[in-house]
C-alpha cells in the first residue's frame, strides 16, 4: 500500500487544526457467487480502492472517504473530515477523549494456501455447480443454494501519533442450503464453512460432503414432528446454535459504545450496563472475544484504531468482567483500550464489533450430559434471532431438535424456537461441555449506515433452560 | 476523478472496451452516490461522517453468457480489467433462455425526487437541523434525559447505458431523520422514538420528530404490564410500514425462490384479507422510492402485487422476467445485501439488479385512523416494532419486540401505556386478520427501510417480555 497517499492526510489534517487524525487506506477485492438449482443466479467480482480519513476537533468525529487517491482528492475529503467534524464540535456536551494507546509499526497476513485470484472465476462456478447438485442427496429436495463470498483486503493504517500497519486478509466462506418439500410441509436447512484464509477451506472442510449432510438433513425434517410449546424446558445446545446466541446475547450487549448508550437509536442498549463486577450467570458461564485465533473470521492482530489485538474476558464464572473497547469508550471506562474496532471498508468509520465471541469450555463430555437429562431437547443449529432492544429478552429459531428421554435422544423436531431472558438462561447453565467450536457468521449488522461484518462466534455444549415456542 | 459531467464518456469507453473484448452485448451503470450522516448520541453531535462513492457496474453478454464486475478505478486499463473480469464470470455463467439488456425507451417524468436545497445543503447546516431534534426533545419536557438518533443525507447521480443504444440517466435527493428519547425522572425509564424520510428540505421537520419521540416517552413513564393474549393490534404506520416491508420482499421472485418461500406457488391464492391491496408505484410524486427509471434503465411503472388480499403479481427485472418468462415490471435494483460490500442509503453499483418492489405501499382504505381505534373494544395501540423477524422463512412465524409505544385500547380509547412485550404469531395469520386500513399514507420506517403506509389493524398473540 502507498504510504505516499495516506501519511499526506494525517499531515494535512493536523495542519488544518485536527487533534488527532487517522487513514485507512485500502484495496478491496470481493467475488460473490450464488448458484440454485444448477443454474448461476449470481456472479460478481467488486474492486475498489480509497481511503477513509477520521479527525477529531475540539472533542467531536469528522470522517470522509473517497475513491479519488489523488493529491487533490485526498485533500478534499480531509478537508471535509475536518470541517464536519468542527461543526459538530459546537453541539457536543462532553468532548472525545482518546485512551493512551502505543503506536505500533508492523505488517502481517493471513495465512492463505491457495489465493482466491489463482483458480479462475468460471472453474470456481463450475465448482459451486457441482457442489450444489449434492444439494440434492434426497428426492425430496426441491431447492438447492451455494452462496459463496470471497474477499481479499489489503489494509495501510496511519495515525497522527505515528501507527503505521499493514494487514492483509483474506476471507472465505460459503453457505450450502437446501429446501426440502412433502405435500404441505417445506422445511430447509442451511450450513457455512469458512474462515480467514483461502479457498483452501472448502477442501480441508470438504463441502462437498456438507452439501450433501444438507440436503439429507433437509429431507430428514419432513419427517420429523413440529416442536411443542413447553414453559422452562431443560435444553442441551450445540455449538452452533450457541454460536448465534452467544452472538446475540452476550456479544452485542458488551460493546462498550452499546453500553454508553451510543447505540440507542436503533440498535438499543444494554440491560447489564453499570454492572461489572456482579453475579450474573452461573460457574459455566465464561465468555470471551477474542482476535487472536486464527483461521476464523474475526481474526487481526491490530484493530482499525491500530490497537494491539488481545483476549477480552467478558464474563468470567458467571461474573460481569468487561466489554469490547474503543480508545474512546476505554477512556471513559477508565481502562486500557483492547482493540474491538473496526470497519467493513475505508468508506465506514470504525465501530466498536465482536471478533470472535465464544463461551468457554467447561468439564463435561456431551455424552454425559445426554445422560443426565431425564426430558429434555437437543437444540441443533442457528436460524433467524429476535432480541429485545436491551439484549434481555431473546428468541432464537433452530434448524431442528431432538426430544431426549431417559438420557436419549429420541423424537426428531422441526420448527423448533426458544426464548427466555439473558440472566434467567446465564443463571440455568450448569454444564458446559469440554471441546468447542467456533463458527464462521458473516453477516452480523450494526452501524448507521448498517455495516455487515464477519465475525466468528461458538463454544461447547451448553446446558440450561429456556421456553420451547414451538410454532403458531 | 470522472465527475458527474464525465459518465456519458465513460459510459461510451466501456461499451467500446466490451465490443473489443467481443462481448455481445454491454451495460454500464454508473453511479456517484453522496451520503452524510450525522450521529446524535447522548444529547449530542457525536459524530459527522461522509461518503463519496463513485464507481461502475458493468455487465456483458458473450455467447450466451452473463457476466458482471465492479470498479471504482475509472484509468482505462481499470476499465479494462474490470470488463475482462465480468467476461470471465460470464463464460460458466451460460444461460439456459434467452437474454438480452432493455432496448431504449422514453422514461416517464416523476416529480419531486430531486431537491436542489436538499443537494446543495451545506454540512454546517445539516448538523445544526439534525440537532434541533435533540433540542426540541430536552425542550418538551424535563423528564427528557437521554437522545440519540441520526440524520442521513443522500445526493445521487446514476448513468445506465447499453449496447442497444439506451442511455437513461437518474437523480434523486434523500433524507432520513429519526431520534430515539428516553425519559427518566428517577428509577423509572421509558423511551419514544420518531422517524421519517423525504425527498425534499421542505419535509424535514426536526423539531416534529424531536416532540414527538419526547411525547412517546413521557408517555410511557406510567406503562403498566400486559397480560399475555391474542389482541386486535392496531399498527401505527412504523410496524405499518414493517408488514409492508415484509410482503414486498417476498414478492421479489428471487427472495421467494432461493430465501424466503412464503409467497411462492401462492400466485392467485389469498394470503391476506379482502382490505389488503399492495402496490409498487415508483410513479408517485415525492415518493421515497420513486423514479423514472429502474437500475438498468426501464421505464418506471406502478404494479399491483396484492389486490383484497390475492397475490396477483411478483415484480421482475428483466433477467428474473426472461428466467420465468414473465413481463418485466421495471423492478431491477442494486440493492447491495452481500458482506463486506457497501450498504449506504442511494445507489449502489457493487451488484447486478436484482427484482425489488421500488415504492410499495398498502393501498389507503376507507377507515379513519380515529375510527379504527374508537371501533377497538379491547385491543392494543402499537407504534413501534423493534427487531421484527420471519424467524421460520417456510412457515412464516414471526416475532417482533413491542420495545416503545404499547398502549392498551379499551372501548375506543386509547387507555394508557403498556411495559414492553413480544409478538409472537405467524406472518400470514397476521396477514389474514388484517379488518381494517386508514384512508391516509404516512412516511415512516426504521434503520433504512421507509414507505408510504397507512395504520391497519389485525390480530396478534403478545407476552410480555
């Protein structure tokens, strides 16, 4: 990346009159491919460069990106950056402040074995092609779908305290789903692979194998019967439905800027705001973001603040330990700042985002827990969540469940959704098993204008209670 | 840097560099797509951000082939690049009928889609109107504590031009205004919201949205708990706007065949009730979503998608229109839902079109909105839906969170503020039970998503939360 286009921002936005003044200067490649049914419905390849520039004036944001990478159209967009962001300064009551945060000097990549650019475009849709056949392992499997997003980043962030780190990413991921119908009933079921790194992951993943496991699950609910309402049921989750609620119920609620109020608007807010320190769930619940893990697709080691990235406890033994942090909101906080910033591209001012959210692992082997249930439900794989403004209330759909009695997994269910609150179902864990896992969610939303990020997001086995909805 | 002035030469150098390439046929839709938005956290001006987005999306035809690419580098080796990389997509993208880009046709005028006030307001102003809202909420009462909001500002230009001679060009000014209030005099809180759009300077009005996201909260300082029940729910026209939202994304023949299969095989089937008739009419003056053109160039015109409740049409671009031999409704979009790509309000030319109903509405109906509440013996007030999902796309459950602006209805009266509750029910159900529409649109939405709507009234199962 040109440090030439970027540095000259910093430099010119501190001449202006900027306090403090940083540039994401950035190339984006992105490929995004669907196929159904055996037909290509969608074929795309985006390329973009330009540079975003973030100032902060007497104590308020000003941000401006543009396409234009010349002298003039840098200047232009600083010069915007820095006008805004003064005019804002006149209606703010409590002025920015910035935590101390070293400046860092480095350049890293994510490890990719084979580049998304080194197999041709059409030998990619072949592929998808022949994948999404296996789609259709069962005759009753009306509809088949491979999405699949490619996307590669080369990233120059400069600050005006002298930061100075280059990042290139990669990251790979495709959805396989399947719909399958008999008589009245249609029921779907949908899988994603991916992670940071190339397109490597669809062999050590083997999607072609997923497709078909799809296809056949789809098939297999037809059969199942439709989940009951049942008040406080005993519930085991698997590790990818606790992916979406771990996500939804502990993810989003610590993002510090969420606590502060900042995302009010729309979003919502936080029901554990000013309660660090206190009980909220039980032993088995420890959670953590963390960036550093590689091949997921939260993974860096710099956030878009050039803050060194490192493990955040969230929760710890069922205790409210901390959130995700800006260098603003640490400030307010009055802690280090811990690097949870970014944004999806140069034309997004940095928000504060999970990386990869996960619960802990604990000491039980799923066999056991199986075991221990006398009644209960298996809940197995994310569908669609609902959550209350506060993140307290949450309503999660699964793809399908099994009943377990007398330590056995028994009745296959359909439509099966859950609800309860956070500190009720944070109270009701009380085991967790010993190996999880962390899965690819690349569409999690925040922001205004939205942002669409991927992250990665999991644990292990949970057990618990929660209210099974059943459909209406 | 191309400029506005510029898009028909780049336009031509495609369409030159494609017929070099041997393409078939080509299309270059160009856009310039101005965005500022201005945060409003914690009673103030947090933060001010702006975007400029120019680029390309160009899509080529060869030998039966589609392909399509993006780039916002306008150097000519860029360019070529770019149409070399949609040239490639279209060699394993052969399709299986025949395709072929819109022939030029003359585009109808739509009035009130572009304000030159709205266009050239300066940054300044945009942030001292966009804390007026703010003002006027503090000012309304002193239990207001907290506000936080947003004002986007949208100033685009696009350019479509083809091999088969069309060149449609495009222009439209955007706002959307929304603040959220939170009153809380001690331990009690309750929070209002208000949010609009338009086209134009002259409909912005912060201080209407500032008082009345303060009324919300106050209001519901003395909520009382709601008992768990199926109710008649009146809709105010945000969750109005929501079901709305939710019919014309399941009337996009590619969202009911490969996402969400609500409405598919159900064409000339009920779905709803005899008061539900919804059309797209990107005809309307001043609408939030008119034009004259589609995203590639068709003629707008207006399109009934559900008449008393009969699912009477899907919407087509002319790609889905050649897939399922269907007339196309000048209903291509570039609605970019892909990760990692942009996702600003305006015009995106990251993606191909894809069908997208562009201005629908619930057609208006012949019940005051007064009428409809004094006509409640029992019922619930709702003004707002937070977080609203179809949680089982097949089946259609669906759920919503009542999280402000829940008041019960008791013998035609609004009676008082309820605590915030769930809606749990089934999309089509709710559809069906659908007994009354009022006569006037109302602009209202949430989080991007805004339409013309009316308050309805139907039938629901609510908890509390």
């Amino acid at each position: 990346m040109q440090e030439d286009l970027a540095l000259p921002a910093i430099d010119y936005a501190t001449k202006l009159g900027a306090d403090y003044a940083d540039a994401r200067l950035e190339a984006h490649y992105n490929e995004l491919v669907t196929v159904a049914n055996g037909k290509t419905e969608r074929a795309v390849v985006n390329q973009k460069r330009g540079i975003g520039i973030r100032t902060l004036v007497k104590g308020a944001w000003g941000f401006q990106s543009t396409t234009n990478l010349t002298k003039a159209g840098i200047e232009e967009a600083t010069n915007i950056a820095f006008k805004i962001a003064k005019a804002s300064s006149r209606h703010v009551a409590k002025p920015v402040k910035l935590a101390p945060a070293k400046a860092y000097r480095d350049s890293y990549t994510a490890e990719v074995k084979v580049d998304l650019e080194e197999i041709a475009f059409e030998d990619k849709i072949r592929q998808f092609l022949k994948w999404e056949k296996r789609l259709h392992a069962s005759k009753n499997v009306v509809r088949g779908l491979i999405e699949y997003t490619g996307i590669k980043i080369a990233k120059l962030f400069v600050n005006s305290q002298g930061a100075n780190i280059k990042f290139a990413n990669t990251l790979t991921w495709a959805t396989s789903k399947a719909d399958a119908r008999k008589g009245d009933i249609t029921q779907s079921y949908e899988q994603t692979v991916g992670h940071a790194g190339g397109y490597e992951i669809f062999e050590e993943q083997d999607i072609s194998k997923v497709a078909s496991e799809t296809g056949l699950k789809a098939a297999s609910l037809l059969k199942a019967k439709a989940a009951k309402m049942e008040k406080d049921a005993r519930v085991i989750l698997e590790p990818n439905y606790v992916a979406l609620l771990v996500h939804e119920i502990v993810g989003h609620p610590s993002e510090a800027d969420r606590v502060l109020g900042r995302e009010a608007a729309w979003a919502g807010t936080t029901w554990w705001a000013g309660r660090i320190g206190e009980k909220i769930g039980s032993k088995y619940c420890t959670v953590y973001d963390d960036p550093m893990v590689p091949k997921t697709l939260g993974f860096y080691r710099y956030d878009d603040e050039g803050v060194k990235a490192r493990r955040k406890v969230l929760i710890e033994k069922g205790v409210l330990k901390g959130h995700m942090q800006s260098r603003e909101t640490a400030e307010e906080f009055g802690v280090k700042p811990n690097a949870g910033m970014r944004a999806i591209t140069f034309e997004y001012i940095p928000l504060i985002r999970m990386s990869n959210t996960f619960f802990a692992d604990g000491d039980w082997k799923y066999e056991e827990m199986l075991e221990e249930t006398r009644h209960g439900y298996l809940v197995i794989n994310m569908r669609h969540p609902s959550i209350d403004d506060q993140r307290y209330n949450w309503t999660i759909s699964a793809q399908e469940g099994y009943e377990i009695r007398n330590g056995e997994l028994t009745t296959h269910l359909r439509d099966v959704q859950l609800t309860s609150n956070a500190p009720n179902f944070f109270k009701s864990i009380d085991a967790s098993s010993k190996k999880g896992e962390i899965h690819p969610l690349p569409g999690c939303g925040k922001g205004d204008p939205m942002q669409a990020l991927y992250v990665g997001n999991g644990g292990p086995y949970l057990c618990g209670v929660a209210t099974i909805l059943g459909g209406r | 840097m191309v400029k506005v002035l510029d898009f028909e030469r780049v336009g031509e150098q495609i369409l030159k560099i494609a017929e070099r390439q041997k393409a078939d046929e080509a299309e270059a839709y160009l856009v310039s797509n101005k965005v500022l938005t201005v945060r409003l956290v914690n009673n103030s001006v947090f933060e001010a951000k702006g975007v400029h987005d120019i680029g390309v999306g160009i899509r080529v035809l060869r030998g039966g082939g589609l392909g399509f690419s993006s780039t916002a580098d306008f150097k000519p080796e860029s360019l070529k690049k770019a149409t070399k990389a949609a040239l490639d997509a279209s060699k394993a993208r052969k399709l299986p009928f025949k395709y072929s880009f819109p022939s030029p046709a003359e585009p109808p005028e739509v009035r009130g889609v572009y304000d030159t006030k709205l266009a050239k307001l300066p940054s300044d102003k945009a942030v001292d109107l966009a804390y007026q809202m703010v003002e006027e909420s503090l000012a309304y009462n002193r239990k207001i504590s907290d506000n936080a909001g947003v004002f986007n500002l949208v100033v685009y230009h696009m350019l479509v031009t083809n091999s088969h001679g069309l060149k449609a060009k495009d222009a439209g000014t955007f706002f959307e205004a929304s603040l959220t209030a939170t009153a809380q005099p001690g331990a009690r809180s309750s929070e209002g919201a208000e949010a609009t759009a338009g086209r134009s300077l002259k409909e912005l009005k912060p201080r209407e949205i500032g008082r009345k996201a303060a009324e919300m909260a106050v209001s519901g300082l003395e909520a009382q708990p709601l008992k768990e029940d199926t109710y008649p729910i009146i809709l105010d026209p945000e969750p109005s706007a929501s079901i709305n939202g939710y019919v014309s994304f399941l009337c996009s023949p590619m969202i009911a065949k490969l996402y969400y299969p609500l409405f598919l095989n159900k064409l000339g089937k009920k779905v709803g009730s005899e008061e539900l008739t919804v059309v797209d009419d990107p005809l309307m003056p001043m609408g939030i979503g008119s034009a004259s053109i589609d995203e590639e160039g068709t003629p707008s015109q207006k399109i009934t998608m559900m008449k008393k409740g009969v699912l009477n049409n899907f919407v087509y671009d002319t790609f889905y229109g050649a897939m399922e031999k269907k007339h196309p409704t000048a209903s291509g979009a570039r609605t970019a839902f892909a990760v990692g790509v942009s996702s600003f309000p305006g015009k995106n030319y990251n993606g191909e079109p894809i069908p997208t109903p562009r201005n629908p509405y619930i057609v208006p109906g012949d019940w005051n909105r007064e009428e409809i509440i004094e006509n409640t013996k029992n019922g619930l007030l709702v003004k707002r839906f937070h977080y609203t999902r179809l949680t089982n796309p097949t089946r259609g459950d669906f759920t919503s969170v009542l999280r402000m602006g829940l008041y019960s209805v008791k013998k035609g009266e609004v009676a008082g503020a309820l605590k915030k509750s769930r809606l749990i029910d089934n999309f089509l159900d709710i559809l069906r039970n659908v007994d009354a529409v009022s006569d006037t649109l109302t602009v209202a939405g949430a989080w991007g998503g805004y339409a013309h709507t009316p308050t309805i009234r139907t039938k629901a199962h609510i908890a509390p939360v």
